[in-house]
C-alpha cells in the first residue's frame, strides 16, 4: 500500500517538465504539452496530459486537508475499468509510461501512477449519467414528479430500489462550484443532435450494463455513474474520456448490505459528507462560510474506503 508522506497532491497543480498547466477542476489538474522544450510536436502527437490530485470536494467546496492516495485510485481504478470496457468503447488514453529523462513528454515520475497521457479530445457538454437505483437527485426528482429527467417510473419506489431497467438522465456540466443540472433527452438532441445524442446514450447503457455486472460478481452494486465523451478529431470516433466508474464518478454499494428504504453505505467520500453535517462540524452548509479541516479520522476512514473500492472490484491491492 503506497504512503503519501507529503500533502503535495491535494494543493494545486504542479510544475512538470515538458507540460505546461491549463486548467484545474475540483480533483484533476489539465497540461498541455510545452512544444518549444519539446522542439515543436509531442512524440504521441495532439495530447494532454490528466493529473488526478488528492483534492476530495464535497457540497461544491473543495476541501482540506485531501485524501492521501485518492488520486491514484481514481487513476488506476479507471485504467482497469478501459481495459474491461474495451470492446465496448474506445478510451481516450493513450500512454502511462513514465519519463525516462525530465520534459521527454511522458508522464514525470513525480505524477506516476496518478497521470495518463491521453488524446486530446472535443467534449460534448453532457454528463452522461445512467441510474439503475433510484436515490440522489433522481430520487428528489421522482419524489416530486414521479419522474427522473422526464422518465416516468413506477408508483412506490423508494431511496435505494432498484429500477425496472437501467435509466439514461444526462445533465449539464457545471463549473467548479455549482451544481450540475438534470436534464431531458430531448434537451441535450436541442444541444448536440439527434445522431450524437442516440450514440452516447446507447454508449453510456453499454458501459453501464458491462459495469454492473462486473460489480455484482465482486459483491458490489453499481447504484448509477456519470460518463464523458468527446470526439477524436483525427478519427471523428466517439470516445470515452476523463475518468470512468470510479467512488468519485458513481455509487457503489456492499450487495451484502443493500436495504431500500434507506441511505445505502456506499464506498466513496460520505463519510466526509456525514461529518460536515453533522453537529461536530460546527459548519452551516446554507451560510458563505468555507467547510472546516477535516479531522485526521475522517480522512483515514475516507481513503480506506476509496482503497476497498479499488481492492474489491479490481481483486488486487493498490501497488
């Protein structure tokens, strides 16, 4: 099991050479590659390069400290699951080799582990989000409308029931530190196109469907997960991107454990969630106040569960 003896990887970006940072969302830090130290073109050709810190956010803060390791579980966890989805869908990685030599524009030694070299994609402005449970914004939704993104279910559901058949309810990305918007079929066809629209909700019901029958068989439910597509310019393929099925991106719930009706324990960040609103916080969620530093408890507890995660679907420790 790896240690991280410093908090370097849950402050901002780094600086790499041969990269030069562009943008930061709330866990993953964007590099392009610094063409004049490379001598004009990057070996692999038109990539970035995707860093996944230990940065952990919850109620659109990010918060403090992070969660040693985080980062390379997001990362590793999401390499396993493009090599189970393979046939299914192309992904956007491209190289996880590290630099030989500082600025050969592979992925510095300081990131490994953590980072992938990936083709450079154009994203489509959709979270492509698949339920096969109701709970979550879905459930506050059906709760108010016995619908989901416009999708009638079934009368008498409850948190945690498993639904029918998997849901496609695709949302809006949002910026750091706003909410992601539910939205309709129909209003991302207005967005990106009938074509488009068909193809990544057909590609995210695959992917859900290959995901959770996986995760069964490892004792594990996949309750729902939010998927990224893009377009390879140089192919014109649709691609999967950005991380995938991960305790950030889905919910994940011991099988053994699973009780509707209820909040169901899940293997991702809700024990931070838990304690920022519970009374020992002392935090108002409703007021402009930052969240408090999280007790040295939540943050062991926090990674063992990412760590259980990873271990339990993959059949392997971290290395």
């Amino acid at each position: 099991m790896r240690e991280n003896p410093t908090d370097a990887f849950a402050g901002g970006p780094l600086d790499l050479p041969g990269w030069r940072h562009v943008y930061s969302g709330k866990v993953r830090d964007l590099y392009e590659p610094d063409l004049p130290a490379l001598g004009g073109a990057h070996p692999l050709g038109d990539v970035v390069l995707v860093v996944a810190s230990d940065r952990v956010s919850a109620y659109d803060h990010v918060l403090s400290p992070g969660i040693p390791d985080k980062g390379v579980v997001l990362t590793q966890l999401s390499l396993w699951w493009f090599e189970q989805l393979a046939d299914v869908v192309e992904n956007h990685v491209v190289s996880t080799a590290v630099s030989a030599e500082p600025g050969d524009g592979l992925v510095p030694d300081v990131v490994a582990g953590r980072a992938m070299v990936c083709r450079r994609l154009r994203m489509f402005p959709v979270e492509c989000v698949v339920r096969g449970y109701l709970t979550g914004s879905g459930l506050a939704e059906y709760r108010a409308s016995g619908e989901v993104t416009g999708i009638p279910l079934p009368e008498g559901l409850v948190d945690g029931s498993r639904l029918p058949e998997p849901i496609f309810t695709p949302a809006t990305k949002a910026e750091v530190g706003e909410h992601d918007e539910n939205v309709t079929f129909e209003e991302v066809v207005r967005r990106i196109g009938p074509d488009d629209a068909a193809r990544l909700r057909d590609l995210t019901l695959a992917i859900y469907a290959r995901a959770e029958e996986i995760a069964r068989e490892r004792g594990v439910i996949l309750a729902d997960t939010k998927l990224e597509f893009g377009i390879d310019p140089a192919t014109g393929a649709t691609v999967l991107g950005d991380e995938v099925l991960t305790p950030d991106s889905s919910r994940f719930w011991p099988a053994d454990l699973w009780e509707p009706g209820r909040p169901q324990p899940s293997f991702d960040k809700q024990f931070v969630r838990d304690w920022l609103t519970s009374p020992d916080s002392g935090w108002d969620r409703a007021s402009d106040t930052p969240p408090p530093a999280l007790p040295d408890d939540v943050v062991r507890r926090t990674r063992e569960r990412y760590l259980e995660a990873y271990e339990r679907l993959t059949g392997r420790p971290l290395s």
